[in-house]
C-alpha cells in the first residue's frame, strides 16, 4: 500500500514537473523572440513578424501556431516534423525567395535582421543568425527603404541593376554612374565598340533603371529639360541613349540608325 502510494505520488510529481517546464518553456519563447536562433542557424523562437503563438504540442513539439492551427515546428534543420515544416526551414526558403526578388547575382545572399529590420545581400556567406554578412570585408549592399535605394551606390538595387545589365559589342564594359539630381540618382552606364568598326566608342544606359533615375529626379523637384526629352524618347524606343535602342541599331540590325531620336 505504501509502495502504491509512493508510486502514486511520483507520477504526481513527475507531471507536475512536466507542466511547470511547458508553462516555463514557452514564457522563455514568448519572452525571447528578440533572439530568434540558437548560433547554428535553426530558429529556436517564432519569428516576431510573424504574429505567431508558441504552443508545445502533447508530443513535447514546440510550434508556432495561427488561430490555433500550427504553421511551422520549432524544431532543428530543415526537417519536417509530424508533417509540420520546420521553422527554420520556412525562413531558408523565406530568404531564398526575398534573394531571388532582391539581390544582384554578383551579391545573390540574402539576410535580415529581425531586431532592426536591416536588410541586405553579400557575395559569401551569412552569418549564423542570419541577420548579417558572416565576413564584412566580403562584397554587400544594403537594400533601403527610400529613395536611398537610387542614390546610393551600395544599394541593392542599384548593384542589382548594374548586374543585370547585359553587355554586347567589343571591349564592352559597365559601371553606375550619376545621372543627375541632388542628392545624386546613379543608373548603369555602358561603354562598348560596335563589331566591325574600330574608333568609336558607344555609351548607352539601360531603359528600365534610367527611367526610374529620371523619376527619381523629377521627385526631387527638377524640371530639367534633357531629362525630359530623354524620358519621353525612351518611352518611344528611339533614345539614342539607349542601350536597348542601340542593341537593334548595331548588333541585331533590326532597326535603322537614321531612326534614333535625342
């Protein structure tokens, strides 16, 4: 009977433990989301922009869940648990898709710090919590949320189109450049020689990023003139500028030099 009773109150005990650790765990995830990995990369705390609760399942699982429904397991790697995504692996394929969106192939890694929500892409390897460049000496921009996204060399966009711009011709070489404004606006500028003739050198600016420099400027407050007509001949497909208009002039032969307009 004592045996019994000794028994009875072990189990007593032990659930009680269990319940004090579920109640304690989960205020440590609700109390720690500024610290949302464990150094090794897996997300040990929902993620705050999420606006999810932490619930520990009957399975002893820690989830983050929405109106009750789990989204994703607090669990390590990227592996699946009772048919619930990890959270860690949801973030991967989160900073995957904001990489593909915004990052220039040269810089294609994206990160996102989570407490100040800085934002960027680097050519090596991210930092363990993913909210940095793992090597800060290696090639990164910075994506903005203004305008600084045009007037800063170093932004994403900005690299992003400079490395999208595809170059053709001889010789031909690209960098940003300042197009006007104040503070500055920068589109990509490329240089090339026209196969077959030998001399000359062509410069020309891609339509899609000198269009929105323009914009950019005209926010400023500048009525400049040039940039108006350079505006208004891009739109047509006619710039002499551009390099889209130039590419059919020179290397496909699709289109009349006598037809590009100032």
């Amino acid at each position: 009977m004592n045996l019994l009773y000794m028994l009875l109150c072990l189990v007593l005990i032990v659930i009680a433990a269990l319940a004090y650790q579920k109640m304690t765990y989960i205020q440590e995830i609700r109390e720690g989301f500024d610290v949302t990995t464990n150094g090794l990369g897996d997300i040990v705390a929902c993620p705050t922009n999420w606006n999810l609760t932490p619930e520990l399942s009957s399975k002893g699982i820690t989830t983050c869940n929405e109106k009750g429904k789990p989204v994703c397991a607090l669990v390590s790697g990227d592996a699946t648990k009772d048919g619930i995504p990890s959270c860690t692996k949801m973030f991967h394929d989160y900073l995957a898709t904001q990489g593909t969106e915004f990052c220039p192939s040269t810089m294609p890694n994206y990160f996102e710090n989570p407490i100040t929500a800085a934002s960027g892409c680097t050519s090596g390897a991210i930092a363990s919590d993913m909210s940095s460049a793992k090597d800060p000496s290696v090639p990164t921009c910075t994506i903005y949320k203004s305008s600084q996204n045009f007037t800063e060399m170093n932004s994403c966009y900005n690299q992003k189109e400079l490395a999208s711009t595809i170059l053709f011709g001889n010789d031909a070489t690209k960098q940003l450049v300042p197009l006007g404004g104040s503070p500055l606006v920068y589109t990509t500028q490329m240089t090339y020689h026209v196969p077959g003739q030998t001399g000359l050198t062509h410069t020309c600016y891609p339509d899609k990023q000198t269009m929105a420099a323009i914009t950019t400027i005209q926010q400023q407050g500048s009525t400049d003139p040039k940039l108006l007509a350079l505006s208004s001949s891009i739109s047509t497909g006619t710039s002499k500028s551009s390099c889209e208009a130039q590419y059919k002039v020179y290397i496909a032969k699709s289109m009349n030099e006598s037809d590009l307009t100032d």
